[in-house]
C-alpha cells in the first residue's frame, strides 16, 4: 500500500506545532490517494510526544530513537529519514519548514532524486495522480502553480497556509521502532546555543507589532513592547531593524525571517517591501502607521495611519492604559 510520511519534528523534547499544519495536508492528500499516513519520530527523547503524534488520522508511528539525534543535526536527521524512506518507500514526505525541515526535504530530494514542493500553500492530486501545488515565488510578488510528475514527492507546507489539525481521541495507532544504521556522515553538530527571546515569539502570537526603519534606532521598540505586552502580543521587525542591530534576528518577518499569520498585524515605520510582506501578508487584519502616504504598506494593509509614529504610537499606548483602567 502507497503511503504519505509526515515527519514530527521534536524540539528539545516538545513536539513542534506546525506538526499539526502538516496533518492537515497528510489527510487531505491521503483521501484522495487512498493510502495510509505513518508519522516519522526521530530524536533522542521521542517517548514525550509519542502520545501527542498518535492523536492524528495516522495508522503507524515510525520512531528512530538515538542519542545520535539529539541535536537537530541536518545530515544525521536526513539520514535517518532517507533509511526510513528506503525501508517504506513513501509516495509523499511531508516535512515543516523549520530550518531543520527544510534542509532535511532537501537532502532527501537530492539523495533520492525525488520531486522537492517547498513553501507550498495548497497542494492537491490531480486526476493522473501527481500532485499539483501553489506557492509564493519572486519574493512573493507572484504565486507559481508547480505540476509535479507521477513519482514520489517531497512536500513542505508553508507555515499557517493551512490549519492545524484537531487532535482526535487517538489509540488506534501502531508504534513501529526502528534502528538507526547511519552512513559516515561529512559533517558534525556544534554547541547549540538556545537564544532567550524576550516576551512572546512572534511565531504564534494572535497580535504581531513589527517595527522597521522608520523607528530610527534600538529605542522605540521599547514601546512596542509596552503596547505588544498590553494587548498579549509579541513584537517583530523587519530586515533593516535586524540588519541595524536594534533587535535580535529572531524577531524577523519576511522572506529570510519568519512567516507569520497573526490574527493582527501592526507594522510600524515599515515600508512594505514585498520581501516584508511575504512574511506577514497572511494576517487577516493588518494595519501601518507610516508617515508617507505613498508608503506600499498601505496598499495591503486593512487600516492605515499616515503619520509620525513618535505622535502616533505614544497615543495609542495611551488610549490602550486608559481602557485598562477602565476594565
Ligand atoms: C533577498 C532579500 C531578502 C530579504 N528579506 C527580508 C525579510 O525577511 N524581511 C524584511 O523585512 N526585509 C527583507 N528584505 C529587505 C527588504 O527588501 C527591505 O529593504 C526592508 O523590508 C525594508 O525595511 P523597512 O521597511 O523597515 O525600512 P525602510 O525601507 O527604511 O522603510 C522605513 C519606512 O518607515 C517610514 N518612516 C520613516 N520615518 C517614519 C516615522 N517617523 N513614522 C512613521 N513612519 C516612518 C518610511 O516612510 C518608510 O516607509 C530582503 C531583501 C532581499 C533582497
């Protein structure tokens, strides 16, 4: 029987949450292939989510269990996949764009000389059996429709393109273990240095407020913390903020930051650069406060401000205190 592989990226020893994007895509893909969705585990502590992966539509877990996966070593974790692919021979992989993720699609693509669908924001089978995807190219200027051939495919899902399966009650899932036989593997993994975000990760906050270099410096994005803080958000940034050295790159939205899709998007002093936007074109609502109208910001945003943010933000952190005190 034909299958679909999801891999269940493990960080520390939590299951990562885009784990349930791709679910989504495995069972739709599964019913129109009719085959069986087997979950993938690889790491060195896997037991923790063993539970957690068995709450999906899967019939079988795969878990590669090896002190030798504990970092997130992209050629160890491509390995074990690619002997897991070579034991199950998978018509699609699906794997998350994490950067773990994706070099491991990428690796096992090569290896195999397999059919690679990154970023993708809607994937379907066509009436010949292939698959057929959507995805941002160009910087996200124009959206490609990518036909693959009738072989095995490797999918990666863009995050929050699709959304997160509900865990079911589980239990009627088998738990296969497998042993990890690695080839010599060329490279090795160095100290991994966890760096400490300050506040909430922009990757899931409901509420994003990203400032860019209109802010002019380090400072201000104080206030956007005080405001992100007030209302349960996180605050991002763009490119030239990151690049400036005003914020760490983890608070990076857009093409080589994070791709994000908050409930609200609040972009400050940014100009909407189509490199920006592609991280955050998803939120539903997006407001700007940009003091040139002309600013291409506006022409995606929801509700815009034209004006200096100095004047505009104090205000608004303002009026945000003062409906605390109220409530
Ligand atoms: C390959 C590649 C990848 C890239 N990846 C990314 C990415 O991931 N994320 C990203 O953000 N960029 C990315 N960029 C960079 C991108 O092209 C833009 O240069 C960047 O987004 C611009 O950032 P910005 O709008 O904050 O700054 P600026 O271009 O400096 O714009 C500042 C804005 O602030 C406004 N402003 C100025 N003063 C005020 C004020 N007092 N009050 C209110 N508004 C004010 C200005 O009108 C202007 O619109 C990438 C570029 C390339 C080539």
């Amino acid at each position: 029987m034909k299958n679909i592989l999801v891999l269940a990226e493990i960080d520390g020893d939590e299951l990562r949450p885009e784990f349930w994007e791709l679910a989504t895509v495995a069972k739709a893909l599964s019913a129109s292939v009719s085959c069986g969705i087997g979950v993938v585990v690889i790491g060195a502590h896997t037991d923790a989510v063993l539970e957690e992966v068995t709450k999906t539509d899967a019939d079988t877990v795969h878990v590669l269990q090896d002190d030798r996966l504990a970092d997130p070593w992209p050629e160890a974790h491509a390995a074990a996949l690619i002997q897991l692919c070579r034991e199950l021979a998978p018509q699609i992989v699906i794997l998350p764009r994490t950067v773990l993720g994706a070099e491991m699609a990428a690796r096992l693509a090569v290896h195999n000389r397999w059919q690679l669908l990154q970023d993708v924001t809607q994937v379907e089978v066509s009436s010949d059996g292939s698959l057929k995807a959507v995805r941002p190219v160009s910087g996200g200027a124009v959206m490609a429709t990518i036909h693959a051939g009738t072989g095995p495919c490797v999918v990666v899902p863009r995050p929050r393109a699709f959304a997160a399966a509900v865990a079911t009650s589980g239990g009627a899932c088998t738990t296969v273990r497998h042993a990890f036989e690695p080839p010599s593997l060329r490279t090795s993994c160095g100290e991994i240095k966890r760096v400490a975000v300050e506040g909430m990760s922009v990757d899931r906050a409901r509420v994003v407020i990203s400032g860019g270099g209109g802010l002019g410096g380090p400072e201000p994005f104080a206030l956007l913390r005080q405001i992100a803080d007030l209302v349960g958000g996180a605050v991002g940034a763009s490119r030239v903020a990151v690049d400036s050295g005003w914020v760490p790159p983890s608070l990076q939205v857009g093409l080589t930051g994070k791709t994000i899709a908050p409930d609200v998007y609040l972009a400050v002093g940014i100009s909407g650069a189509i490199q920006h936007l592609v991280g955050c074109s998803s939120a539903p609502l997006i407001v700007a406060v940009n003091s040139d109208e002309s600013a291409p910001i506006f022409g995606i945003s929801n509700y815009g401000v034209v004006g200096d943010w100095k004047e505009v933000m104090p205000a608004f952190l303002e009026r945000l205190m003062m409906e605390e005190r109220v409530t």
